[in-house]
C-alpha cells in the first residue's frame, strides 16, 4: 500500500477512536510518529527523512544561521511557548520590529500557504524569507559559515551528498517543520478511547465548538484550521488598517483577512490573533465567541453566539484539552 493512502487509513482509523493507528510509521522513511495527526504531506523535491530532519533541528536551534551569530530561528519560535514568543509583536536582527504577531510553527506542514496573509506558497520559500528578514542573513555567506562547521558538513554529506547551501539549508529546516506536529493532547487520548483523558467541562466545551458556538466552521479537525482566510473585525476602527490576506489577492473581500490559525497547543501561545492584541486565551475565546467587531469584510460566519460565562470557561478547557504533551529534546550543536 502507497504511504499516501496510509496516511488517509491513519485519519479514518482516528475517527473510528483506534489506538492501533497512533503508532503508524512515518511515510517509509522508518520512525514512528505516535500522534493524533497523520504526517503532512512532503513535496516530491524534499521528502522528509529522519536524518534530514535532525538536521533541521540543528539548524533551527543554531545562531550561527544567522551568519553573524545574533539570533536563530527559535529567539522567536520557542517550544516552550508553543514555538511562539509570548510577545504581542517581535523584534528582527537588526531591531526593526515585525508588523504581525509571531505564529506558532507547530502544524505549518500541513497548510498550502505561509505567513497570517498567505503570501509565501511553499514552506521552503517562506522559510528562505524569513532566514533573511527575521535573522537578517545574507544567505550565500550564512551557509558559507555553516559549511565551515565539520559536524554540519558530514551531515549534509551524508543526507544531501552535497556541501552546505542556501537551498538545502532551507529544505533541511522544512523538514523539520513538517515533524513539529502537536499531537498527543489529552483531547487525542480521548478520541483514541480514553475516557478518562479530559474533563465534564472539556467534553462540554467540545459540544459548543462544534455546535451552538459555532468555531469549527473555520477551526476544522484534526488540524483545527480551515486553511482559508477570514476577517474577523480586529482591524476595525485602527487608523491604518493592515490588509491582510488583500495584498496577495486584491479582492476586496480579503480586506484584513488572515489566516484560521490551528488550535492545537494554543492555550501556550500566547498572546493571541495576528496583531497580538489579545492576551489571555479566555479573552481570545470571549472575543470569537462574541462575533468581534463589526467590519463591513467581516466573515458572516462570526455572529455572537450569546455565551454565558460558564460556555466561554467550557470551551477554554476544551482548547486547553488540545495541548500537546509529547516529550521534545532539544538538539546538540555540532
Ligand atoms: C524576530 C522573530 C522571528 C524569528 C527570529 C523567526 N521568525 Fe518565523 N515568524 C515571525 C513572524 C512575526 C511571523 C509572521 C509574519 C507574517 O505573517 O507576516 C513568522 C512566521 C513564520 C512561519 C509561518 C507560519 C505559518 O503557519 O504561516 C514559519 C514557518 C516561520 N516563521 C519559520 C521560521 C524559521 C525557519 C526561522 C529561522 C530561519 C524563523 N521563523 C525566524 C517571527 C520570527
Ligand atoms: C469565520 C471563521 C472563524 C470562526 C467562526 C471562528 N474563528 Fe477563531 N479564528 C479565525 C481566524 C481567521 C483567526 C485569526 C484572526 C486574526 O488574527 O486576524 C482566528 C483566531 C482564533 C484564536 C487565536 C489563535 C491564535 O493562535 O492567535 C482563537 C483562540 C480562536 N480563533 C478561537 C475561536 C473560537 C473559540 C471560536 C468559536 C467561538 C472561533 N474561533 C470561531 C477564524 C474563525
């Protein structure tokens, strides 16, 4: 059986609450992947290998990425804090500040475009982008200094059978990404039939996620994201509004709409939404949950759903039910 087919048992088997399924191989590169999500799908020019990976990792964790030794891509993208940065807006090498609040990079694998507006169409490219704009790294000299490291060169040997270069530099940190997946919730382990994983108010808060309240017409299981973008008014009534999802299409209807960010792990990332502006995730659920501002874009899916207290409380515990508890280690240095 093709592994792509496998990949679509693993979802079916989840739905049906087997456990059998939660230990199912990576796609034949031979490690298991014990999470509620089936791998993201490799494009054919980068298939991810264990090997390829670990050295993603390494990269990802490594300073000297950014040729001058300043920063690496995890001074904002921390594990800790669900590989965000707990800071409304983030500071680049260099000390501009960024416009958009960091997003988690657990899950990235599994959208079709990059960035809060979608702009950058594959992973590679937008991790090229930001290897230039976050770090501030002029990539040909960056990967001249990772190519002087003799640990990276044996390992690019060994998984490229090349030097070191801009290009594979940002395939290996894509392959990466796409195993930083936020499995292994306690909401997982229920799905997989434990009843006893979550709480009365987690079960009830799932009934409103999916029902009264009305969030998974955008925050779509497994993944808990459409993919697509919305406005959800919080760019309403700012003096200079950001357009969003606009910039890339210039239709109208794209006005200051982002991308449905995945839910898993959220209860960690925080501060909240593509500005930042929100701290607290009972905040975040209140403002959703309440239909937002009112913004002549806004998605008519997003109407106040007149929640009590007690329903906004429910379905913190079930978005709090959604954190991953899988063990992560970070790498050795060469
Ligand atoms: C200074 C902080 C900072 C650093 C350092 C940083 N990022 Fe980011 N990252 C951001 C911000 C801010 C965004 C969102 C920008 C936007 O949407 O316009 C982002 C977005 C991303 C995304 C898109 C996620 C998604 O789902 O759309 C990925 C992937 C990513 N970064 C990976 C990386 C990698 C790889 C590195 C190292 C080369 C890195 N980042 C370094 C702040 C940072
Ligand atoms: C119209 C589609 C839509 C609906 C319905 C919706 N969301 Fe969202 N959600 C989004 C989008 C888009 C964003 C990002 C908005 C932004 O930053 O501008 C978001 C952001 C969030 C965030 C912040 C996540 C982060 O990492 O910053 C939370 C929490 C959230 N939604 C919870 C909910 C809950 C709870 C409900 C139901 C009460 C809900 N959403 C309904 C589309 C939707």
């Amino acid at each position: 059986m093709k592994w792509r087919s496998r990949r679509w048992l693993v979802v079916a088997g989840l739905s049906a609450g087997l456990i059998a399924c939660m230990t199912i191989p990576h796609d034949g590169a031979g490690y298991a992947r014990s999470s509620a999500l089936p791998a993201p799908p490799d494009p054919v020019d980068n298939p991810t290998t264990p090997a390829k990976a670990a050295l993603g990792k390494q990269l990802f964790f490594d300073p000297r990425l950014s040729g001058d030794g300043s920063m690496a891509c995890q001074s904002c993208h921390f594990r800790h804090l669900g590989w965000a940065d707990a800071q409304p807006l983030s500071r680049k090498a260099g000390g501009g500040m960024n416009t958009r609040h960091t997003p988690t990079v657990y899950n990235t694998g599994y959208y079709n475009a990059w960035y809060w507006d979608g702009r950058a169409k594959t992973l590679e490219g937008q991790i090229t982008a930001a290897w230039k704009a976050q770090i501030g790294a002029d990539q040909v000299k960056a990967a001249a200094v990772i190519a002087a490291v003799p640990g990276y060169q044996a390992g690019f040997r060994q998984v490229f059978g090349a030097a070191p270069s801009a290009e594979n530099i940002a395939q290996a940190l894509a392959a990466f990404l796409r195993t930083l997946n936020s499995g292994e919730s306690p909401w997982d382990r229920y799905m997989a039939g434990d009843p006893a994983a979550v709480s009365a108010d987690a079960l009830a808060g799932s009934e409103l996620f999916s029902g009264k309240a009305g969030c998974a017409a955008c925050h779509k299981p497994p993944l808990y994201s459409d993919g697509l973008f919305h406005n959800v008014g919080l760019e309403a009534g700012k003096a200079s509004p950001d357009p969003g999802r606009y910039t890339v299409t210039q239709e109208a209807a794209d006005r200051s709409a982002f991308k449905t960010p995945t839910l898993r792990s959220v209860a960690i990332s925080g501060p909240y939404f593509h500005d930042g502006s929100v701290a607290s995730l009972d905040d975040a659920v209140r403002y959703m949950a309440s239909g937002g501002k009112a913004d002549p874009h806004k998605s008519p899916l997003l109407i106040d759903r007149r929640l009590s207290e007690k329903e906004i409380a429910q379905l913190v515990a079930f978005l709090t039910a959604l954190t991953s508890d899988e063990r992560f280690a970070s790498p050795r240095l060469p």
